[in-house]
C-alpha cells in the first residue's frame, strides 16, 4: 500500500512540475501568441511576438496594389503607396508585444486571450506633400464681388469664396483611411480592373476657405447710378476708338471701399502695343504727333467728369497744354504714363463702383452707387482771361523769295477756373472751387520763302497765226 502511495506521490509531482513548466514556457515573453492574434485582417497565431513582422509583408503589398480614389478628381486613381502611406513595422511589432504583455500569465495557459492590434501607420511628408502640390489646379483664389451696369439696371457678379488645400486635415484624412480599410489574407488585394468603383477607398481632401476682400454683402448698397456723363467722338477713327475701348474696359466694374482711391494710371496700366495699343494722335507740349494710346484721355476726362457729378473728392488731376474739344474748357483731365494721373477717392459711407459703356461714337461712364434723394451737382467753369496768339515765322528755301505761307493756325491761350455746387432739395449747400487750369497760346507758324524769285513770262513781239476753229455743222 505504502509502496504505491510513494508511486502516486512521484506522479503527481510530476505531473505538477510539467504543468508548471508549461506555465511557464507559456507564460514568457516569447511565448507563441494565441491562434485568435490578429493585426488587422492577418492572423499571427502560434507566432512568437518577434515573428510577427514576417506576415506584415502583405500590408506592404496592399499598398503598392490596391486603387484609392481622391476626391474631386475623375478617372484616375492612386495607390496609397503612392501618398507616402507605409507601415511602420517595428511600432506596429511594439504594440503586439505590448498587447501580449498585458495578458497575465493564468489567461495565458488557462484562458482564451483576444490579442486585435490595429497596423501603425506612418507618412512619408516629402512623398505626400509632393503628390498634394500635383493637385494645387483645384485650389482656386477668391473672388471679388463685382457690379455692372446691363440693359438699364445694376448687376452683381462675383463674391466666392476661395479654398487652398489644407495639407495637415488632408493628411488625417489618410491615415483614417487607412484604418477603416481591411488589410489581410482576408480581403483580396484589389485592383483597378477587378473593382467595382463603389468598392474603391477614396480620400477626401480637405481644404481651407478663404473670404473675398470684397463681398456681394458689402456691395448691396450700391443701387443705382450717382452721376453719368457722357462725351463723343468720329465713329471712323479706328485706331483712336480701339485705345478708348482699351481704357475703359480696364475701369469697367472698378469698386472702390469708402476712403479707397482709384489711379487712372494704375487701372488702365501701362500703355503699350503689347496689351493691343495703336498709334493715335497725342498731345505733346502742345503739339498733336501720333503716339502709342491716343485717345486714352479721353476716358480720363470723362471719369473725371463723372466723379465730379458724383460729388467724389478729386486727389489729383492735370488739364492738358492745350483746349481739348470732347468738354468743355477746364473740365479735362490728361494722363501719361509714368506721369500724370488722375486721382479720384470714395469719399462716401458706401462703397461705390465705375461702369463704362462704348458706344460706336460715345463713351459713358457712369458712377454707381447709393443716391440721395434731392441731392444734385452742377459744375461750371469760370473763363479768367486770353492769351492772344504770336505769331513765328521760318524761312522756306523751298518757296520763292517774298512768298508767306500759313503752316499752322495759332489759337490763343485761356485760363479757367472750374466750379462745383452742389444742393439739397434745390438748396444751395456748398460751392467750391476744384481746379484752375492754363491752356496756353500756340503760335502760328508761317513760312517766309527765302528761294530763287518767281520768273515773269516772257512778252508776246510779232504777230501769231491762230488757226481756224471748226464750229459744228460746218463743212
């Protein structure tokens, strides 16, 4: 009896002493994980935690094979190897290992352990950032809200907003993604002609809006026209008439914020036969010679004008060196390039906008804004005196000695000086003086011969025999 109690004893120690070699072996680090361990879609079961990186090379395969759509852009698709996704293996490992380590040594060898780790995921930001920037076609800049003046009444246009891609929200985007698809020998590794377009992943950018300066909200109360004038010119002079329609496509739907200032200048810009300037009569110290942009000043004088009837404050403003006939004397305004501008500035609470119209012999510009009733503008201007015109003369050696001969008609100076008023419910409220202008004299040039004189015909000596004449009907 006592014989085989001893035999029991040894058996069961045995026993005990596998069972805790077991537990032991089971319960170390390097135990072989439970057959229910998963990351993401692939099992890992029954491998040792530093195993684990073996299988992951499928993930690398999803990447670089699996379509991912991008939103906003048609017919094409991308690999998210192509973003810069990658597996970041070793932490993808570190998180299996930390997951295994959790589970206590009695759910190891008694229990059912559920060991689920998500892959970890990384970017490469020079990869992304590059396959972003090939998509900077969809960012767009905002958009002015913009008012016109069509078929009798104000029109509004414009006031978008802008939008830039925003790189960090898009980039989360990614990785999200990236989670929510299943990765593993579960899910079949697809590709652009075995997927149906439903079942493709897309990533949706993300972007950035941005307000326009201007918005249609801010231009609401611009209702109707302040002020509009309107001067005329010969419908036959195309290459004048192609730089007026020029110049005042460039003012055409301008808006100006209260207290902003427009420069002539700086709207039209430069004058050139590049941007579609011909060659025209100009002003030049007095004297009309052709040259590139003529008849831009006549659009200056007419917005100049217009802003005058409006009530606008006038910043800056030159008369030309001689009377112009499309205004009236002093209410011209010239402009050079790189010179002379006409300054005008939105002296009002409200914003307001400029409209131009060509006409086939007539330029209208309007000013557009919010009117107040019983308000009117009247300019006149004051004529302070004349300059006769002197007279020049230069010797011709191409006329005969004695011979005159007008080459240019003078015209005599003036100076004028031009005045504003303005009333309320026909109340005189102010008179003020804008400007004083000099026009000054043009000689007129006449030619003086300085050549060899006349020859007198010779005289008639002798008789001369005139012959006959037939008269009709004679023989």
């Amino acid at each position: 009896m006592a014989k085989y109690a001893k035999y029991g004893l040894m058996s069961l120690l045995a026993t005990s002493g596998a069972c805790l070699g077991c537990f032991l072996w089971v319960s170390r680090a390097e135990a072989r994980l439970p057959a229910s361990a998963m990351v993401g879609d692939i099992p890992v079961g029954g491998l040792a935690v530093s195993q684990v990186s073996t299988p992951l090379t499928e993930v690398e395969r999803f990447l670089d094979q699996t379509p991912m759509r991008v939103s906003d852009i048609r017919r094409k698709t991308f690999t998210f190897r192509e973003w810069g996704l990658e597996l970041d293996k070793e932490a993808t490992v570190q998180a299996v290992r930390k997951a295994w380590d959790q589970v206590n040594a009695f759910e190891r060898v008694f229990g059912n352990p559920q060991i689920h780790v998500q892959p970890v995921w990384r970017i490469d930001e020079e990869q992304f950032h590059q396959r972003l920037k090939s998509l900077r076609f969809l960012e767009r800049a905002p958009e002015n809200a913009a008012v016109r003046w069509q078929n009798g009444r104000v029109v509004m246009t414009g006031g978008k907003l802008g939008r830039a891609l925003d790189g960090a929200g898009t980039q989360r985007n990614l990785e999200t993604l990236a989670r929510t698809i299943p990765i593993g020998s579960r899910t079949q590794v697809a590709s652009s002609s075995g997927v149906q377009s439903s079942e493709i992943p897309t990533l949706q950018l993300k972007y950035r809006t941005s307000e326009p300066s201007v918005s249609r909200e801010q231009l609401r109360a611009i209702t109707a026209p302040i002020a509009t004038y309107t001067t005329r010119f010969p419908g036959y002079q195309a290459d004048r008439n192609a730089n007026i329609r020029l110049a005042a496509k460039a003012l055409d739907g301008k808006v100006l914020m209260p207290g902003e200032k427009l420069s002539y200048n700086q709207a039209v810009g430069t004058r050139t036969g590049a941007k579609g300037y011909r060659m025209a009569p100009v002003i030049i110290q007095g004297e009309k010679k052709l040259g590139i942009g003529g008849g831009i000043c006549q659009v200056s004088s007419t917005l100049f004008n217009a802003a005058l009837l409006a009530d606008m404050k006038i910043v800056q403003r030159h008369n030309h060196s001689i009377p112009i006939g499309y205004v009236p004397l002093g209410r011209d305004a010239t402009a050079t390039d790189g010179g002379l501008d006409l300054v005008i500035q939105n002296n009002f609470d409200t914003p307001i906008a400029i409209s131009t119209e060509v006409q086939r012999s007539a330029l209208v510009t309007r000013i557009l804004g919010a009117p107040v009733a019983g308000k009117r503008v009247e300019l006149k201007a004051e004529r302070l005196g004349s300059v006769g015109a002197t007279r020049k003369t230069v010797r011709d050696p191409n006329l005969p000695a004695g011979v005159q001969k007008v080459v240019k008609s003078g015209s005599s100076g003036a100076r004028a000086r031009l005045w504003r008023l303005v009333y309320e419910d026909g109340a005189l409220v102010r008179r003020e003086v804008v400007a004083t202008s000099y026009y000054r004299a043009q000689p007129q040039v006449v030619a003086v011969g300085t050549g060899k004189p006349k020859p007198k015909p010779a005289p008639v000596v002798g008789e001369v025999d005139i012959a006959p004449v037939s008269m009709p009907g004679e023989d």
